[in-house]
C-alpha cells in the first residue's frame, strides 16, 4: 500500500518535475493537507525530507570536498542523468561492499567523485 501511495505521489509531482522543482512544489508535499490520509501525509512527508535530506548531504559533501583533494570533475554543460548515477552509485557498491552501512549521501559522493576522476 505505502509503494502505491509513494507511486501515486511520485505521479503527482511530475507535471511541477516536468516544469522545474520549484520552492512552491516542496512546500505542497512539505505541509499537510487539511483531510488527507494519514499514509498520504505519511508519504508526502517522507518525499519532502529524502529531498531536503539529499539537498543537505550534497552541500554538505561540497564542503567536505572543498577541502580533500577528492573532487568530482563532471560534465559542465548539464547535470549527470539519474539513470547514469544510479549506475554509478550500484558500482561502486559492488566494488566497495563495505560502505554500504555509511551514509546514503556520502558513498554515492564518492561513487560520483570516482565516476568523475579530474583529469591532471
């Protein structure tokens, strides 16, 4: 049931996805809605942490890299495709069965940092 309710959640946002992700598209799944299931609250409000979540360990994977040498070097003309990252990310799991228990936002930085070595 909760799969469904994540899918159907998931459809609903694509038309403001299609357009931009936008402040006023987060805020709609950040706050209730007045008579709204519970499981879709539910829902609703874990889409809006995973994405605050992943906004918050990118910056905070920015920062950590700022000061490594460890930076990722990827395209400049547009951002890496999702599908593309996913993969990235399941690779470099396999290759690195240990980090699995680290930090979702961590490993997949430096699946990405690994996946986009800078040149020297």
């Amino acid at each position: 049931m909760r799969c469904l309710l994540t899918a159907l959640l998931v459809l609903a946002i694509q038309p403001a996805i299609a357009r931009g992700f936008t402040a006023r598209s987060l805020i709609s799944i950040c706050e209730p809605i007045p008579n709204q299931s519970k499981a879709d609250t539910q829902a609703a409000s874990d889409a809006c942490s995973a994405y605050i979540l992943g906004l918050t360990d990118g910056m905070y994977m920015m920062q950590l890299f700022a000061s490594s040498s460890k930076t990722p070097c990827m395209p400049m003309d547009q951002a890496i495709d999702v599908t593309k990252a996913r993969r990235i990310f399941s690779d470099y799991l396999t290759r690195h069965p240990q980090a699995a228990d680290n930090s979702a936002g961590m490993v997949i930085a430096f699946a990405i940092a690994e996946g986009f070595p800078c040149r020297k």
